[in-house]
C-alpha cells in the first residue's frame, strides 16, 4: 500500500514556489514541470524533469509535492508530500504522473494549475509492490484499474519485459465516465507505434494486449464495474479468456480502496495468493492516489 503522507518542515530560507509563478528550481529535490495535460475537470497528467540519480522499476510510485502557503501563526511554509504512481517507464528520460483534481484537496487543487517551468518537489525514493519481481512467472498479466489507478499500468506497458515476461496483458480499467478513459486508451493506441518495444520485442507485440474498458456512470460501448462483469462471468466472455487461474494467471490491481479489497478477495477466491517484493506470488495490490 502507499506510505502515509509525509509533512516535513522547512526552514524559513528554503526558497519558495507557487504553481503560478514561474521560478527555477533551487531545492536539491526540486525538478521543473515540462508537459501538462489536461482530459477532464477532474483528470490530468504532467511531465517533469528526472533526477539524474534516480533508478525505479516501472510501477513503483515517490513522493511529490509542493510548497504549502504561509502557515499565519508561524510565517513559515511546509511541503505538501502525497504518493504518486510514475506513469512512465523506468527508460524514460523524464518522469509522468497522472492525477486527479480535487478542488478543496490540500495538494491537488494547487497541483492542477502548474505550468511548464514551475518546479515540483520530487523525493527521489521510488518504492512499491506493482513490480515484476513481486510476482511468479506466469502466462497472462491482468491490470485491474479504476480511475487514476491506471498510472503504474502506463508505466509497464511501456516497459519491454511485461512483453517478455507473459504472452497477454489484458488490462482493465473502470471509470465513472467516458473522458476519464482517454489518457489509458491513447496511450495503449500509441504503444503500436512505439519505436523502444517494436525494435525491442518485435513488431505486433501489442497483440498480447487485450483491452477492457468499462464505465459505469456514462453510456459507452461496456458499461458495469469490472468486479461485477467478472461475478457473472461475461467479462470472460467477452475477452475470450478462461477466469483466472493460480496457474496461469498474475494480477496487479490499483484503484480505490472498496475496489481493492473487493478484487482482493475475488482473486483469493479463484486461488491467487497475493505477493510481495520479498515473497513473490500470483497477484499484487496498491492504492490510487486519492486527494
Ligand atoms: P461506481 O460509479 O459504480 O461507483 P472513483 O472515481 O469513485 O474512484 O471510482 C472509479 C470507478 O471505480 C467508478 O467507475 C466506480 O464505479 C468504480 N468502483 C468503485 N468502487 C468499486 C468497487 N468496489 N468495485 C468495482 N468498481 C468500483
């Protein structure tokens, strides 16, 4: 599961950002914001310069943040530190995020404004159990996702070894609306164009992918949570995939937490045992950042 939140004070000479200003960054781990975009009132995603010590395995998630405002009775200013997935892979020369935008969050309704060229405070420690060494070889990847959940997921399918490692990825993802799958689907569109994995795996690898986008507060082409598509068994079905199996089946889920214990126990109930870095089975869980 993510870390708790940390709030760690700073001195009253630790130079300052706001989202809005344009400043260049002078704290050890401050990085510069490069990219941002935007797929709803309620989604973005944004890129920022990488440390160049910074090693991660795709999937892992760091802390980031921004400079909180002046605490009145003190004068003094405090990061606002929250979990973050890094949606891109771990070959990338930058690092992605995705987000959701909570208008009274503490950290997001000032993070939803920044620009490139704002800085953003990055601590350089990348942990996390959605990794390939937490899990058993096996034959079929399953990516259970809801909502900003699908960032550690944009990081491993780019990541050639999900393509070395199983002969199908089938990725699910349950949104309220339609707009909140755009950032996942363009970017399981772009990977047959993707220069690294069609030299590195060969041409076709996206084959191995099957799709599974579902909604359940707009009309679109699959509606329904994907827990209750599986209990009736027509996500199956529609996949043309038998129900998992300890055998051949891994699974890494992130989403809220009533999705995670509720896939949780389903998972147990078709035998997957859930892992860990230090004792890799046939499934792993993490929380979606939640503001
Ligand atoms: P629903 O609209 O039926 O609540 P959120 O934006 O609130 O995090 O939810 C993202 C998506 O996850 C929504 O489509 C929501 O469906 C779905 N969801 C929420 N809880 C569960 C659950 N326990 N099992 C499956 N899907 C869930």
């Amino acid at each position: 599961m993510a870390p708790r939140v940390t709030d760690e004070p700073m001195t009253e000479q630790t130079p300052v950002t706001h989202a809005s200003a344009k400043i260049v960054p002078q704290l050890p781990d401050m990085q510069t914001v490069t990219e941002v975009k935007h797929f709803t009132d309620r989604l973005f995603s944004f890129r920022v310069t990488r440390p160049a010590s910074l090693r991660f395995r795709s999937g892992e998630f760091v802390m980031i943040g921004l400079m909180g405002d002046e605490d009145p009775a003190t004068g003094k200013r405090k990061p606002i530190m929250r979990a973050y997935s890094i949606a891109s892979p771990s070959w990338d020369e930058e690092l992605e995020f995705y987000s959701i935008k909570v208008q009274d969050g503490p950290l997001t309704s000032k993070l939803q404004h920044i620009q490139p060229g704002d800085g953003l405070i990055l601590r350089p420690k990348p942990v996390g159990t959605l990794v390939h060494d937490a899990l058993l070889p096996g034959k079929r990847l399953w990516f259970f996702a809801t909502g900003t959940g699908f960032a550690p997921f944009a990081s491993l399918l780019r990541e050639p070894q999900t393509y070395e490692d199983y002969d199908e990825i089938v990725i699910t993802h349950t949104c309220r609306e339609l707009g909140e799958l755009t950032y996942g689907r363009d970017l399981i569109e772009g990977l047959k164009t993707d220069e690294l994995l069609n030299e590195v795996i060969g041409e076709g690898f996206w084959k191995k992918i099957k799709y599974y986008p579902t909604t359940t507060r707009e009309d679109s082409p699959k509606m329904g949570r994907i827990t209750d598509l599986m209990r009736s068994g027509e996500a199956f079905t529609d996949l043309g995939v038998p129900p998992l199996s300890p055998e051949t089946d891994r699974a890494m889920i992130c989403g809220n937490l009533a999705f995670n214990l509720e896939l949780k126990e389903m998972l147990e109930s078709y035998g997957l045992n859930e892992g860990a870095n230090s004792n890799p089975q046939q499934y792993v869980v993490e929380k979606a950042f939640l503001d």
